[in-house]
C-alpha cells in the first residue's frame, strides 16, 4: 500500500478518487468545526446555501458529518457544474483558545472508501480562529487537492465573508451574498506597473464564467496551472525560509552555550544543523521540481490546443495562418517563470478585448526591440480577430515604427485603410476620429440603436510611437480619453515610448504610464501574482527569429497576401 502524501503548504497533487472525506485528527479535534464552502473560478460563493457548516450541514455534493474527529464528506460528481473548488474550513467558537493555543491539528484527506491518501499538518498557527485548510478544485476534466493554509483571525464569520458571503452581526446563519469579481494580479510595485501574470486569471479583467466558449476555457485552465506554479514555489520559498531559520537558531544555541562554543562537540552539532537543513531544503526542492514536472506535462498538452494567438511562435498553428471565424478570448503577451525553475516558461495571457493600454517601455532596451515587439503585438492581436474585424491606426511622429508595419498599409488593405500618421496635424485627425468613434458608439449603445453603425462593427487598435514625442497637452486629454472610454466601445490603444523624470511634470503621461501594462523589451521581474505574491521573471515575446513568419501573418491579416 501507498504510503499518504504528506503536504506541504502550497503543494497540490491529483485526486483520482470519486469521493473525498476531509476530517480533522488531533488531541484538540473535538474543540473544532469542519465547514466547507463551495465557490466559483473567482473563489467565491454563488449564496449562502454554497456554505455547508453545523447550521446547514448538506449541500449538493457536500455533507457534513457529525462526530468526533469533525469531517465532512464530498461526492465529486454531484457538485454542480458551476463550482470550481471546495474550501475545507477548520474553526473554532470566538470563546475558545485559538488554533495555535491547540495541540497540533491535522487535515487529512480520505478517499471514498477510508483509505488515507494525504494529509496536511496544520502548523505555524497563532492567533487564528479559522484556515482554510485544503482546497478540492477542478482541473479539466479531472480533480486536485491543494494545502492551502490560509488564516483567519475573525474565526469562521471571516473566512466565509472574504468568499462572498456576508454573515449578521452576531455571527449566525449567513443571508444571501453580494458576489465580487475574482482576484486580478498585480505589479510587484505601482511605479513599475505590469501585467497580470495571468490571463486570467488572468490578465487585465476577471476570469470569464465558466460554460462560454472553449476559448475561454483554455485561458481558464491556464491561469489555473499559473497558480498551481505560484503556490507551489511559495511553498518551496516557505520550506527553504524555515529551513534557514531552524539552521540558525541551532547555531546560535551553540554559540550562546560556553559548553558547545567552540571545540569537537561544536563541530559536532553544527554538522547535525547542517545536515538537518540541507534534507530540509532537498526534500523541498523534490516536492516542488515533482509539481512544475506535472504541470510541464499539463501545459504541452494545453498548448496543443491553444489557438495561434495564444501560442508559441513555434506552433504549428503559425504554419501558413491564416484568419479564423472565431475570435481569441486573450491574446499571448510573452512569458513568465520563476526564479527556481527557469526551464518552465507559462504563456502571459491578456483578455480581450484589452481593458488597460499597452505600453511597451522603451527604457528597458533599445527602440528596435520596442518595434519589432510593438510589430510582433500588432501581428498577434490581428491574429485573435477575424478577418476584417480589427482595423490598425498607426501614429509615427518620430519614425521607426510605420515601416516594419508597411505589410498592413499595402493597396487594398481591409486593416490599415489609412497611412501612417507621420505628422502633428495627422496624428490629431487620428485621435480626433477616434474620439468620435467612441461617441457614436456610446450614443447608439445607450439608444438602443447598435444597427445606425451601418454594419461597423470593427475594433480599433491604436498603435502610438514613442509617446509623448509630438503631443501636446491637448492630444495627450484626448488619447487619455481613449484609454478611459475605449475599451467598452471597442478601441485598444498599444503605446511605446521611455518613461522620464521629465515627464512627471505631466499628470496626463504619468497617469497613462501608470494605468497601462507596462511590458519591458528585455527580460525582467516586476510582476508579481494576487495568491502568493510570488515574484515572476517576464520574457517579452518579440517574435520567431524568421521576420517572414510575422511578414506573413501581417499580409493575411490584411487581405494582400494573394496580392
């Protein structure tokens, strides 16, 4: 028989069996409650009914089971199709000692039949009433289990409320709750902005619901795997900082200790450190080079199937591209990886359409990098529409930029219909017929009257070269404008340019600077994720290595490659 897999908190690891029974073991186990919470992609519960605890103790696919040690019993198929996790909720009542006051407590997670198959110890508490113990989450088609770890000192009324469900005063039965978006990455620093490391989860927008296009499901499951990876390196980081620390302690023992300062049984007892914190930190590292080996294998098999957008520019799906019918729900924006394993690159989704500017930062490289990534952005965005449905409008005062685009401007384009603007008189009748681009949509939407487009239902992109060269105070209110107003009436704007000291002497650069997603032309690490705050390292995508694969792709996308 199998040994159970001890978990470490933040790993995760398949779960095969149709049934789980979670209970809680421990000489205080009687002092506790077992709840579980039943929530969507976004952590969050659909009411109040996706709670079961000592008050409601059944739920579609859940039952609480009454006793000693407390446990609560899952039938995996019976969960409804729109929950994507169970939280498992270990609990004490407000008058009792908190969980690090307890004797050790451990989680563990039993198949359908009893047999043991993982546990989590329960360490490191001190003033939480609840932790969310372990999560049970879809993957695919198929099921995992997660350490979670996650306390909360409020008790139980906490822990339910930070998923969506709002609880009376007193503590008692919770009414219905008022839902919230899911969880969006951010920057590691607000001076820095960056992307969200997900596409998700993942990019720039919340996760989509589940049940829409496969699409969409691909870019869920993508964020998934990137936060599989997040939360097993901050596991490692987590083993390693502790392993350190117990290292340390010891010596610093012996140092305190005249008896053991200096001498043979010094020598002794600083090797059993030593030795104690290299297993520590090797056994770790096994568990985490174990969880990126199993998402390694499930990411080769999702990118088989992700469309050319959100692919790597060595798919097949580049091979001879040409439009789809379909659009992309995300668009592939570089990669990421983690210090700890930089063999394992996870693409970098944005949703689309884009809800936040690109900015391509000009001061992290030279200005051909920023053009052939700015060329590179341009071919994979037109790459997620169908043919036609995205037209490009490019701004070039300082030139650079028009050429390596002279693919989409070619005589019967159906992308670029109107030449580079080379010019301040150009570049303002641009942003100008933007602008009334965005006020008749707004109009006819809020109308009723979609139809008065005349059939344009087309998305812009706006592409602006080596901003804010050239603009005035006046062009830069009406680009913030498109930033502000664009994306619900279908216009992108995709920026480069050099962020200077200079420039901070303009609101309207700085705010554009910060609000847009700032993705740097070399390698670099000022992204970090929402679940850990794990610090990932970005690798821009600036396109095969072959300019006549981008070439190609940019003649398909405008209709002249038969030309």
């Amino acid at each position: 028989m199998t040994a159970p897999l001890v978990l470490a908190r933040g790993q995760n690891a398949p779960w095969t069996d149709p049934g789980v029974l979670v209970e809680v073991v421990g000489a205080a186990a009687a002092d506790c409650d077992v709840s579980v919470l039943l929530v969507d992609e976004g952590q969050r519960a659909a009411s109040s009914d996706d709670l079961v605890f000592y008050h409601q103790p059944s739920a579609p696919g859940a039952t609480l089971e009454r006793g000693s040690p407390a446990r609560v019993r899952l039938d995996l198929a019976a969960l409804p199709a729109r929950v994507h996790a169970v939280l498992c909720v270990v609990s004490v009542d407000p008058d009792r000692p908190t969980l690090g006051a307890l004797p050790p407590l451990t989680t563990v997670l039993r198949g359908g039949d009893g047999t043991e198959h993982a546990r989590f110890p329960l360490v490191d508490l001190t003033s939480e009433r609840a932790v969310v113990a372990v999560e049970v989450y879809r993957r695919g088609p198929a099921w995992k289990v997660r350490a979670v770890g996650q306390g909360y000192d409020g008790g139980l009324a906490a822990a339910v409320t930070a998923h969506g469900i709002e609880v009376d005063d007193d503590g008692s039965a919770p009414p219905p709750p008022v839902t919230a978006p899911a969880s969006v990455p951010r920057p590691a620093s607000s001076a820095r902005q960056g992307p969200s490391p997900a596409a998700a989860t993942s990019s720039s927008r919340p996760v989509p619901p589940p049940g829409t296009s496969d699409g969409e499901r691909l870019v869920r499951q993508c964020s998934a795997i990137l936060e599989d990876a997040a939360r097993s390196t901050a596991a490692l980081r987590s083993a390693v900082e502790y392993a350190d620390r117990r290292r340390d302690d010891a010596l610093a023992t012996l140092v305190a200790d005249p008896r053991t300062r200096g001498g043979p049984a010094h020598q002794a007892a600083a090797a059993v450190a030593e030795r104690e914190h290299a297993d520590l930190v090797a056994r770790a590292r096994e568990r985490h080079d174990a969880d990126l080996r199993q998402l390694a294998a499930e990411l080769a098999e999702l990118e088989r199937r992700l469309p050319a957008a959100m692919s790597p520019w060595t798919s097949s799906r580049w091979h001879g591209w040409h439009p789809s019918e379909a659009p992309a729900p995300a668009v592939r924006v570089g990669d990421l990886h983690v210090a700890e394993a930089p063999w394992l690159r996870f693409p970098m989704l944005l949703g689309l359409p884009l809800a936040q500017p690109l900015w391509v930062d000009a001061a992290s490289g030279t200005d051909a990098a920023a053009v052939r990534q700015v060329r590179t952005l341009v071919a994979r965005l037109l790459a997620a529409y169908p043919a036609g449905a995205l037209e490009v409008l490019v701004v070039d005062l300082v030139g650079g930029l028009a050429p390596s685009l002279g693919a989409l401007a070619a005589p019967g384009s159906r992308v670029m219909t109107t030449p580079a603007a080379t010019s301040v008189a150009a570049a303002g009748a641009v942003l100008d017929a933007l602008v009334r681009r965005v006020d008749l949509v707004q109009m006819a939407r809020s109308a009723g009257a979609l139809d008065a487009l005349d059939g344009d239902d087309a998305h812009r992109l706006l592409v602006l070269h080596d901003v804010p060269t050239g603009l005035d105070d006046a062009a830069l209110a009406r680009l913030r404008y498109l930033v502000d107003e664009g994306p619900s009436a279908g216009v992108q704007v995709l920026l480069t340019g050099e962020r200077s000291p200079v420039h901070d002497a303009s609101p309207l650069v700085t705010t554009l600077f910060r609000d847009a997603v700032r993705l740097s032309v070399e390698p670099d690490d000022h992204l970090a994720d929402a679940w850990t705050g794990t610090q990932w390292h970005y690798t821009p995508d600036l396109g095969p290595d072959d300019a006549r694969v981008v070439d190609g792709v940019l003649r398909s996308a405008a209709g002249t490659d038969g030309a």
